[in-house]
C-alpha cells in the first residue's frame, strides 16, 4: 500500500510540475491588462462621443442634456458607466474645469 501511495504522490508531483511549466500556476498580469486593454478600448470604440471644455459649475448630465437639449433617453447609471469608459475610469465628480473630456453622444439611440 506504501508502494501504490508513493507512486501516486510522484505521478501528482510529475504532472504539477508539467502543469506548471506549460500553462503556469499564476495568471500573468501582462496578459491579463493586455486582454482588457483591448476589451476596453474595442468598447470605446463603438459607443459614439463628443468632447467638450468643462466651465465652472458643468456637471456631466448638465452637458449631456445641453448636448441634446432635452433629458438623456438612457438612465443615468448607463451615462455614468458610458463616461467612465470613455475617460479610463475617471468618476464624474472628479472633473475639472478647464480641461476637455469625452461624453458619450446619445443623439442617435432610438
């Protein structure tokens, strides 16, 4: 029974180390910011945006609305989620005024 046990705890070992080797036991962070890298910027690409100058006292639904001149026809989460990925994860309440940033440009949905 010892026999049987010490070959299988080898064969284990055997196949951790092949395991290991071929595939890896950690996810390598290169791929993985590589791999939502492209995730992120395919997204980007396909939601349509414009950029504008922020003033002093805009806020990113203000110049969504401005931008349409009547309420946004998305809910707000979705404004929200769509600025952050045009910005690479800036909040809207961290913009500045003086600087120009991207919005998504809801003029055409439906």
């Amino acid at each position: 029974m010892k026999k049987l046990a010490g070959v299988l705890f080898i064969i284990l070992v055997l196949y951790s180390i092949y395991n290991d080797f071929n595939y890896g036991s950690l996810p390598t962070a290169g791929m993985n910011e590589m791999e939502s890298n492209t995730k992120t910027q395919k997204e980007i690409q396909s939601i349509p945006y414009f950029e504008q100058e922020i003033f002093p006292g805009d806020t990113v639904l203000s110049i969504l609305e401005n931008e349409l001149n009547e309420p946004i026809p998305v809910p707000i989460s979705e404004a929200v989620a769509d600025f952050k990925k045009l910005n690479e994860g800036l909040n809207p309440e961290e913009i500045k005024y003086g600087r120009s940033y991207k919005f998504p440009d809801y003029r055409d949905t439906d």
